[in-house]
C-alpha cells in the first residue's frame, strides 16, 4: 500500500514546482515576503560574541542608523509608501557555518526582505550560494573582499582590499620609490588578496616586497613574525592584519629599533586599538581612510558628524562615538535608507536594482569627495576612494587629497 | 645566525607567556587532580577588575595586591558553589563544567567591558638591550624571572613543607587523607584558591604583551596545556621548561620549516608534546604513580 504513496509524492512536488514556475511571472509585482505597507524587515547576522565580539558593533550600527529613522516615522520610497525599517539581529560569533544557518532562519521563519552588514569574508562566502538560489539580497557586506559566492545577489559597501593595497601602493610610488616592503598579513582571502593586489600594483617599478609572513587571529603573538620581517633588511611595514596584530607590529617595529615606514590597513589602524601599544609608539603611521574622523568632544561643524553623534545619543548605542566598527555600521545604515529611498516597487529585484545604481550617493560619514557610485553590470563597488592619514601622536592628520580608483578597482 | 638567535629569544619569550598559564594548570591539578579549562578566563577576569581599579584611581601595586586576594577568593567561590557539589561526579563531568567555566568567565568579561584591546598596566621597564644584533627586551626576561621563582616556590611548597604535603594527599585520595586526619575540603579549596591567585599573576605578567582583551587568554591555552603535558602534570618546573620548549619549537620550527605556514603553527607545539610523551608517558618531570598490588 506504500508504493502509490511513494509514486504519487513526486508527482505532488512537480505539480507544485509547476505552480510555483507559471505562477510566478504573475506575482513580479506583488510585494516580497518581508515588505509590506507600513514596514520592512532586514536581517544582520554578525559576530555580538566569541574572538571578533568587536564587530558586533557593526550590527549595532546600523541601528543606530535606523533607530530615529523609525521614531521620525520611517524611510519614505520611491513607490510613494513610507515603511519603518524591523531590524532582526541574530548572533554568529563570525562562524560561517552559524552565519548561514542564521541567515535561512531570518529568510525562512522570519521573513525578511534582505540581509544587509553581514560581517566577514568567509561568511559571506558561506551565505553566497544561499542567497543566490532564493534571491535574497545581501546588501552592503562588510568584507573588503567583493567577488563572493553569490554576484548576481550581494553587493560590498568598504573599499576593496585591492583599492587599499592600490593606494598603498601609489604612497609608496609617490613617495618612496626604492622601498623594501615587509608584508604581514593575515592568512585569509583578505590578506591573500591584498598581497596579490599590492604585488600587481608595484610590479614595474622599484618597490619590491622583500618578505611576507602570514598570521592567524589564533596565533598568541606574532612577534616571531615580525622579527623575521625585520631581519629581511626591509624598510617599509605593511600590515593588513586585525586589530590585535596590527597594534602588535606598532609595537614592535618601535620597540626592536627597527622604525621602518609603516602603513596599517584601515581595518586595524583605529586610534582605540592601537592605544595599547603605545600611542608614541604609533606616531608615523600611515592608514588609508574613507570614513569622518569623530572626536566626541570637539564635533566641530560637520553636518553628518553631529547628526551621528544625535543619533547615537538617541539610540543609545553600545559602542563609543569613536569607534571605527561602529561608524561604518552606521553608514551602512544610510546607506540601506538611501537603497530603501530610491526603491521603485516593493520587491527583492527593485532593491538589488537601486543597490546596483546608485548615483553618488552622500552618507553623512564618508568623507568629503567620496560618495557611493554603482552601476548593474559594470561596477559593483559602492566606495572606490580612499584617502591617506597620518597618525601624529594624537590624531590622524590627513596626507594630500582623496585618491579615486572610480570606475577602474582592480579586479581580483 | 643573527635571525636564528633572535628567534630562539623570541621563542623564549612566547614560552615564557605559555608556561605562565602552565603554572596555574599545574598547581590546581597537584591540587586537585582536575584540569581546569577555565583558569585562563578565571585570571581574565582578575585582570580586568585589576585593570578597571587602576582606571578609577587606585595605585597599581595597590590593585594588583587587593585582586590578587580577591582572585583568591574567586577561586574559593568557584571551588565551593560549582566544582564541590559534583566532587564525586565522574571525571567526564568535571571536565564539562570547567569547559562550562571558560565560556562563563569568556562571557562574562564581554559583557562588562566589551571585546575592544586595552592597555594593561605594564610592571616592568619597556626598554631592552642590543647584543649582537639580537634584542632581548626587559619584560620578558622579568617574566621569566617571576617564573622561575613561583615555580621553585610551588615546588618546594608542594615537596617540603606539611600543608603541600596534606595538599598532595587529599588530590590522591580524599578518603584515606580523611582518615589520617586531613580536612580535605579545605585543602581542596586552598587549592583552588592558589591556583586562582597564580592565574592573575599569570596575567599581570602577560597582559602588557598580550593587550587586555575578554579573549586574550584563548590562543594560549592550548599552547598551556602542551606546556603542561610535556612538562609533566604533577611538575610546576616541567610546566615552565614544557613552556619554554613549546615556544622555542613554534618559533624556530615555524621559520625554518618551509612547508609550515600560518596554519599548521599550532601543530608544532602538538607534535613535540607528542614525540615527548613516546619517550616519557609521564612528561619530562612528571612522576609516574606506582599502584602497589
């Protein structure tokens, strides 16, 4: 009695398949589950524990962002609706295999139109294939790695790794034409991809890289590491490493009088991390930046700035003002508002559409002269400018203007 | 040549940072036969309530001596309201609820005081000297200094005087200490006591390097416990040479072997304790225990 069951369940699920295949050219303008009249729901899965908690503030950002939206009465869209933003945070430690179980629980059970700041390179890797098959859309991924698993659904928002190792690598070209490069860095697609990327920029002049050691965030210390680099005879540091590490190499290349010209990617250079090293020990270093410098205490007169620290007051958020993690939530945050703005139906299609053309587009914490800029099928990077600070001993002081790679990011 | 002698320093120096938490593995399990997985994130917490005394005011020598008393108590608190009521649990279940410890002490301290790197009050002198082109820094032969001295005295505590003696004897067996007359809970809480206190010495002696952090404590661990299995469990000298070892053979053996790249780091450490154990089951200076029949 089992065997028609068993014949008959296929023939049930082609029949749905079919349904689900002629029904849905009729329902492309229908609304996306998550969306509806007067609300919005996006996702944020991203590390609130574990090694990384750090970037947990990332998270906590972009509510930042949307919170006073919310109060004010929410975004207002481009098909005439103004809907609040239902923010849904779930934790994943930075594991890839949790991030993409959290993501099929905020697609599958609570139904959300999209995820947006999901944090880390392996995990957006992990979610790709995910998003891809059901078409959700992973908005403005906090990975500086931007061809992922899932291109026609995912979209970046911090430079790529390869605009930062580009505008290193003009630093070095400008400025030091002979250096002697020690890389240190980290042993992920991040750092592999900044090493390739340093390596093809610099390959027809005289920078060379003379050493390159790898670390892992497991690793206790990386002095070892370092001493290996210094004994290379290189004059010129580059660290592209977290936070740890990086305020480590600080350290080091002070403490073992080694002094050479060291540059720390943006992802370790905050003044918070590298306080710890000492920050006489930090006074030279030279980072690449794309977002505001926030001083709490003296806000001056930029208009983003004091709308962030208003924010931040009112949505009484667990990170510091200065917090660089923090701040690039967000702006992550704005610029969900702005996707949300120019969204012309309530769909998952009209948002990866508006995420995939944006027309320089101003959040309040980029700094002067960089804007968001995409185009559907030529430029998937939102942020393709960065621009190079000095730390001084008290502040990052700013070196010449912004560099635009716009339009020509180096692929990888 | 200068590199090679520049690593073994430097080796040295992460050793001295793994055989620190060693001591404190060390001494809970002479104490009490039981691996504590949460001694690490037990002297974490120390560190940070030491840290946040000095940040609201306090003279540093003066907060490290009231949380070196209070970790004391921390570790008797622990030892009383955890670890006793499943004294007699089989030893599967200790381990679980010390894993349970790392995660809650881990969790804690994220809690309180956030996941970003702090500066740790540093006690020794930041300079170094230059021989030969190699860099030995001030710190580290400090931390090996205080090291060497807090392993003799445990040593000599645990080998010479009575209380190391009854302490001895309640871990090997709590009925037969009962019946000659020793009070094992106490010493069982003493136990657990020092151990707490040695954990924050621990981490006042590598903050400074490591950065305070909720997690800093984490990637040592598993170096700490290869320190103590080479060392020899019962052995507070073996865990500062086992130390000493692990780091030596991950800095040179990482440099100089080729195919080892950031990855497989970990496994020298692993490996040495490995082919160590196949020579010495006990470790270097652990003492086998004989069953008379």
């Amino acid at each position: 009695m089992r065997l028609p069951t068993l014949i008959k369940a296929p023939l049930a699920l082609q029949a749905l398949v079919f349904a689900m295949l002629t029904a849905a050219p009729a329902r492309a303008e229908e609304p996306s589950a998550g969306i509806t009249d007067d609300t919005v729901k996006i996702g944020i899965s991203g590390p609130l524990t574990g090694p990384v908690a750090a970037l947990g503030a990332i998270a906590d950002g972009v509510r930042t962002r949307t919170d006073p939206i919310n109060v004010a009465g929410g975004v207002r869209m481009a098909d005439g609706k103004t809907r609040k933003i239902e923010l849904l945070v779930e934790d994943d430690g930075l594991d890839p295999q949790r991030t993409l179980t959290n993501v099929r629980k905020l697609v599958e059970r609570e139904e959300v139109l999209a995820v947006v700041a999901t944090a880390g390179t392996p995990n957006n890797q992990a979610i790709g294939r995910y998003i891809n098959q059901r078409g959700i859309p992973n908005l403005f991924m906090y990975s500086g790695v931007h061809e992922l698993a899932g291109p026609e659904w995912e979209i970046g928002f911090v430079p790529s790794f390869t605009t930062e190792a580009a505008t290193f690598a003009k630093y070095l070209l400008d400025n030091k034409r002979q250096a002697k490069v020690a890389l240190l860095y980290l042993n992920t697609e991040t750092g592999q991809t900044f090493q390739a990327a340093l390596e093809s920029a610099i390959s027809d002049s005289g920078v060379t890289i003379v050493a390159a050691q790898p670390v892992t965030s497991a690793d206790p210390t990386v002095e070892t590491q370092l001493s290996t680099l210094k004994a290379s005879g290189a004059d010129t540091l580059v660290v592209i490493t977290g936070p740890r590490q990086g305020a480590e190499a600080v350290r080091f290349a002070t403490e073992s009088g080694w002094k050479p010209t060291t540059l720390i990617s943006n992802i370790a250079a905050s003044i918070a991390s590298l306080k710890p090293a000492g920050l006489e020990n930090a006074k030279g270093v030279i980072t690449s930046q794309f977002l505001k410098q926030v001083n709490a205490s003296m806000p001056g007169d930029d208009v983003g700035v004091k709308r962030y620290l208003a924010d931040h007051a009112a949505a009484q958020s667990k990170f510091s003002t200065e917090d660089a993690l923090g701040q690039s939530g967000y702006a992550i945050g704005d610029a969900l508002v702005k996707v949300l703005e120019s969204m012309k139906a309530p769909t998952r299609e009209a948002m990866m559409e508006a995420a995939r053309n944006l027309d320089h587009a101003q959040l309040d914490l980029l700094l002067p002269g960089i804007t968001l800029t995409t185009k559907t099928g030529e430029d998937v990077y939102p942020i393709e400018s960065l621009q190079l600070f000095q730390f001084d001993g008290a502040a990052y002081q700013p070196m010449g203007d912004v560099i635009s790679f716009e339009g020509k990011t180096p692929r990888h | 040549m200068v590199l090679f002698f520049q690593l073994l320093i430097d080796g040295l120096a992460s050793g001295a940072i793994y055989a620190s938490l060693a001591l404190a593995l060390v001494l809970i399990f002479r104490a009490t036969r039981i691996v504590n997985f949460g001694q690490g994130e037990m002297a974490t917490l120390s560190a940070y309530c030491a840290w946040q005394l000095c940040e609201w005011g306090l003279p540093v020598a003066l907060s490290f001596l009231i949380v070196g008393a209070a970790s004391f108590l921390l570790g008797v608190f622990v030892f009383r309201a955890v670890i006793k009521p499943v004294s007699k649990a089989p030893v599967e279940t200790i381990v679980v609820i010390t894993l349970g410890l790392f995660v809650f002490f881990q969790s804690l301290c994220l809690w309180l005081w956030r996941a970003d790197q702090r500066a740790f009050p540093a006690m020794f002198p930041s300079g170094g000297w230059d021989i030969l082109g190699v860099r030995v820094t001030a710190s580290a032969l400090c931390i090996l200094l205080v090291l060497l001295c807090l392993a003799a005295t445990m040593g000599a505590i645990f080998r010479f005087t009575r209380l190391g003696l009854a302490m001895r004897a309640s871990a090997y067996s709590s009925e037969k200490s009962l019946l000659v007359g020793i009070r094992v809970e106490r010493m069982l809480m003493l136990g657990w006591g020092f151990a707490a206190t040695i954990g924050f010495i621990a981490a006042v002696l590598v903050g400074p390097r490591l950065f305070l952090s909720p997690t800093m404590m984490l990637p040592i661990l598993l170096y700490a416990l290869a320190s103590a299995t080479l060392g020899g469990w019962d052995s507070p000298l073996g865990a500062l040479v086992g130390g000493l070892i692990v780091g030596v053979a991950e800095s040179l053996g990482a440099t100089f072997l080729p195919f080892i790249g950031a990855d497989l780091r970990v496994v020298i450490p692993i490996a040495v304790t490995l082919v160590i154990l196949l020579v010495r089951p006990v470790g270097l200076f652990g003492s086998s225990t004989v069953v008379k029949v």
